[in-house]
C-alpha cells in the first residue's frame, strides 16, 4: 500500500528551505495533495498541466508558479518536462516580522483558502526577471557557501516584492473561500485515502463531517475539480493498479480489498478509467505504467 504524502515535506532544520530539479513528476505527485510549505514552480524545459484548488493550468518552459502552503494540487507532465522547484516555510521571510509594511508583503502567503494560485507567464518581463533570481537561489543553494542561508532569503524577498509590484494592480478574481471549507476538504481527502477499501458514500461523509450534501459536493469539486465520488472510485482504481503490479493477489481479492462491491462493478471501472481490463494491464506489467 502506497503511503499518502506527508503534509509537511521539509524536514525540521534551522534553515528551512530546499531547491531540486525535477525532471518529470515524481511519483505521489500526480495525485492530489498539499503540503505545509510556500512552492515556487519554475518549467525550465517540457510542457505539463496543473491542477490547482480545482482549477485547470497548462504551463510551457519559462513558466512560473506559485502555489500557497495547503493548496490542494496535483501535476501531469506530458514531454520532456524539467523543472525547478523551491520549497520554504512561509515564516523564512516573515519570521519577527512586526510592522505593517512587512505584512502587506506577507499577504502573498495567506492560507489557501483564501488565495489562488501565482502564475506568472513566460512571454512577461516580470517572468524573465524572476528566473534570474531563482537561479541565483539555485547556486547558491547548491554552493552552500558561508551566508548562503541569509543570501537566499534576501533573494526571496526581491523575487516576492518583483511579484506583489506585478499582481498588485490585478482585480480580485472574486473565488475565496473559508478557512474552513478548504480544511473541511484536505479532512475528506485524507479520511478517503485512509479508508478507500471501506464502504463510502455521501451519506456517510455527510454525516461524519458535519455539513450538507450539497454543500459537500460543491466545495469538494470547486477545490479539486471532481466530485467526492468521482475522486473514491480513483483511489481504488489507483490502488487496484498498484496492487496488480506489484502483488499476485487474484483480480477477485484485489477488488475486494479496494472497496468494489462486485467484480464486475470493478472491470467495468477499471476500463472506462484506464482502457483495458484489470487482467490486461496486469499482463503487460510495469512497463507501460506509471504508479
């Protein structure tokens, strides 16, 4: 069994902030989640898509994203996708910071709820000044040279003030929502994937979380772009895939064990959501497959 993501990725250090080049999406991450940390996303090469609270993003080299600690997102790669990503406690530049000119600029790190996600396009001005500083952090993050800690969190902070001086004359898009309901979502999220194999069903969530149906769905969909039934019928399929892969457990079993009601309920699934039955994917192996 797969484990779920850690909600904070950094591990605990005086310093806490990290630079990597990835090259294609590692596993985990084309499955929803969040994290604790701020995410500077910089596309050096590849094109890909982003799904971010619940809306859709296509990003091409050049590209930059910003997406808030606790966003709900997940990330598809569809050629030759390298890219640079930053990750960092918000409080790196905010720590001790008391005076009112210093939270207008921290405004660029509320909860998610109440923000979008930061694209800056590649074919902008502000996108090419941006790269620049990150691949300075980049260096420097790489050199580990004396200071090194105090550089990057200056850099940080011309990348973010660059940010605000270019956002800042935006309208407001109008999509907030609660504190609330984005935790009241990250709290679905989390119990589906600790107890997908179980029986599900709105009912059941409606009455466990506390709120409506309708407002269940509504906040559900509007976060992640899919309904909460939509998203429980992918995990177990992205279990059943994981377990035909990796175990010899039989195709009745593994059905079972991930929450289908009948065996043909689940061959019906597994071939409309992947284009070939549960016993073909599991002959042509790992191969062709991503987990």
């Amino acid at each position: 069994m797969k484990k779920l993501p850690k909600p904070t990725l950094i591990q605990e250090r005086d310093f806490p902030f990290e630079s990597s080049v990835s090259h294609g999406v590692e596993n985990g991450f084309h499955e929803l989640h969040w994290h604790n940390e701020t995410e500077i996303c910089f596309i050096k090469n590849g094109t890909g898509k982003y799904l971010i609270c619940g809306v859709d993003y296509s990003f091409s080299a050049g590209d930059i994203f910003i997406i808030g600690n606790n966003d709900i997102h997940l990330c598809h790669d569809d050629k030759e996708l390298i890219m640079q990503v930053v990750m960092f406690d918000p409080l790196l530049i905010g720590r001790g910071t008391t005076n009112i000119f210093d939270i207008e600029y921290l405004r660029l790190f509320p909860d998610s709820s109440y923000a979008e996600c930061t694209k800056i396009e590649h074919s902008t001005k502000c996108a090419r000044l941006l790269s620049d500083i990150l691949a300075e952090i980049e260096a420097e993050y790489d050199s580990e040279q004396k200071g090194y800690e105090m550089m990057i969190r200056s850099l940080l902070l011309r990348f973010f003030a660059l940010v605000f001086r270019n956002n800042s004359d935006k309208p407001d898009s109008g999509k907030i929502l609660s504190v609330n309901s984005a935790a009241k979502v990250r709290s679905i999220i989390q119990y589906i994937d600790l107890n997908y194999y179980e029986h599900i069903d709105l009912a059941l969530l409606e009455q466990k979380f506390g709120i409506s149906r309708s407002y269940l769905c509504r906040i559900f969909k509007t976060i992640t772009g899919i309904s909460p039934i939509d998203y429980i019928i992918r995990k177990r399929i992205d279990e059943a895939k994981y377990r035909l892969i990796k175990t010899a457990e039989s195709i009745l079993d593994i059905s079972e064990k991930c929450g289908f009601n009948s065996l043909s309920n689940f061959n019906s699934l597994f071939k409309r959501m992947t284009g070939c039955t549960p016993g073909n994917y599991r002959k042509n192996g790992a191969a062709n497959v991503q987990i």
